[in-house]
C-alpha cells in the first residue's frame, strides 16, 4: 500500500544539500552541506534558505510553523540565517539564541549557534493567511 503511494520525497540531493520532504506529516528535512546562501525549492518554488551549513527541520500545518536549526559541525563561530517563504503574524515560541528578523512578507530568522555543540534551536510562529 505504501508503495502506491508513498509520502516520502527526495527534494535534493547533491554536494550542496541533501533533503526530503514527508507530505503526510507536513515536514521538510534539509541539510545544507556548503557555506554560502542556499535554498532549496519545492515543487519548483523556494521554500527554504541558509546562509550557512546547517540541519534545518520545518513543519507546516494549517496555521502554524515550526522550525529547528542546528549547526552540526559544531566549529561555526557565529550565526545561521534562514529565510522561509512563508509569510507569520506571530512568534510563538522561540529558543535563547535565535533573533527573528522579519515575519513577513517571509519568515526570516538568526540563530546565533556559536558554542552551542550542535545544539538545535526552535521556534514556532503563528502563519498568515
């Protein structure tokens, strides 16, 4: 059955970035393996940027946003710049350590990762609609 019709997606695999896409739990996994801005399309749109190698992991439901963000090398000694496009009325909830910059007319966050060990750091916004 899950063979007919599976929920599970490549969106990207290359030196660059490696993600996929689960469309029955509304999430988007991406690791951007390359310093520099990336982003990653979906469905032939840009849906997610980094400014940084970094593990992103976003889900979308009706009206709201959740998004996770870890440096996994553990040596940036500085910050992340994700940029979703999707626009927010509201943040919901936020770690210590990320700085929302904007919420619309797209979500655009910094996540100061340094010293944090690959720690991931979350936040969840209220999406407009």
């Amino acid at each position: 059955a899950y063979a007919a019709q599976p929920t599970l997606k490549i969106l990207a695999r290359s030196t660059d970035m490696l993600a996929v896409r689960d469309s029955s739990l509304g999430l988007v996994g991406a690791n951007f393996l390359s310093n520099g801005s990336k982003t990653l399309n979906l469905d032939g749109k840009p849906l997610l940027t980094s400014s940084a190698k970094a593990s992103v992991l976003l889900r979308e439901s009706a009206d709201e946003l959740a998004l996770s963000v870890a440096d996994p090398t553990q040596v940036n000694s500085g910050s992340i710049t994700v940029e979703i496009q999707r626009a927010a009325s509201a943040v919901l909830a936020s770690s210590p350590g990320i700085t929302v910059l904007r919420l619309a007319p797209t979500v655009q966050l910094q996540v100061n990762v340094a010293q944090a060990a690959g720690r991931s750091f979350e936040a969840r916004f209220r999406l407009q609609r």
